[in-house]
C-alpha cells in the first residue's frame, strides 16, 4: 500500500519524541552542541523543526536505555558535520562489531534502501544529555 492508496498513516507525517530526564539539561544541549533551537514549547515539552520534520523533547521520569538509535538526520556532508560537531563538544560513538566499525566516530557501511537510490551510507552516532542514541547518515551514491 502507498500513499496514493488512501491510507491515512501513509500520508501523514512522522515525528519523533525523546524522553528528557532534565528538560532545561536537554535545552542546552540541544543549542550549545547541536545548534538547534526549539520553535515553540509548553510545560514539559520543546518542539523542534529541521528541514519539514520535527521531534520533540518531553519530560519523563523514564530514559532510554540508550542501545539504539532513537532519532537520526540524514545530510549532505556528514564528515564536515562530525567535525563541527566534535568542535562543539560532542563525543561520537566508536562502534567495533562484525559488519560495523567506525573510524574517528564515522562508520562506512555497504548497502542501503533500494529506493534511496544509493550504494551505501556514511554514518556517526552519539548520546544527547539524557542518553538517547542519535545517528546522522549521508546517502553515498
């Protein structure tokens, strides 16, 4: 079934949600490391827009364990991302598993979704102040 079927899920938009032990916490976070800002808020929650997607950050007594990416960007330079992000303080994941090894917190990997078009992708990974995974993937084409 695809989007020009009718259904209702297919042709609405997905947004993400990250739990937030600290709010305030996660607010620095998100501006001093990743540059973001959110674009509106309310009592336990801060929305953020990149490109025509959002996620939002809420208050939660629980957290993510952290095992899996939970959100990720996908971006058109991401060796120039990583560096400016690295500059910025933020610490990548360095990830040494069969099929999967980063280096200097980048990871090569071969394949990817037949209809992005691609070969394979470039892709990093790091925790946000409230330890949820967060991946960034460049399309290598």
């Amino acid at each position: 079934m695809n989007a020009d079927d009718g259904n209702i899920l297919a042709r609405g938009r997905v947004a993400t949600r990250l739990p937030a032990q600290d709010l305030d916490r996660a607010r620095r976070f998100y501006a001093e490391q990743l540059g973001l800002e959110p674009v509106d808020e309310r009592p336990g929650g801060l929305l953020y827009r990149c490109g025509d997607t959002e996620f939002a950050l809420f208050k939660s007594a629980g957290a993510s364990p952290g095992t899996f990416t939970q959100m990720g960007w996908v971006v058109d330079d991401l060796g120039t991302l990583v560096s400016e992000l690295k500059q910025r303080g933020v610490i990548f994941e360095e990830v040494d598993v069969p099929g999967l090894r980063t280096k200097e917190g980048i990871a090569d990997i071969e394949g990817n979704y037949p209809s992005k078009g691609a070969r394979g992708e470039r892709a990093a990974w790091f925790r946000d102040s409230e330890g949820n995974m967060l991946g960034i993937g460049e399309p290598v084409v």
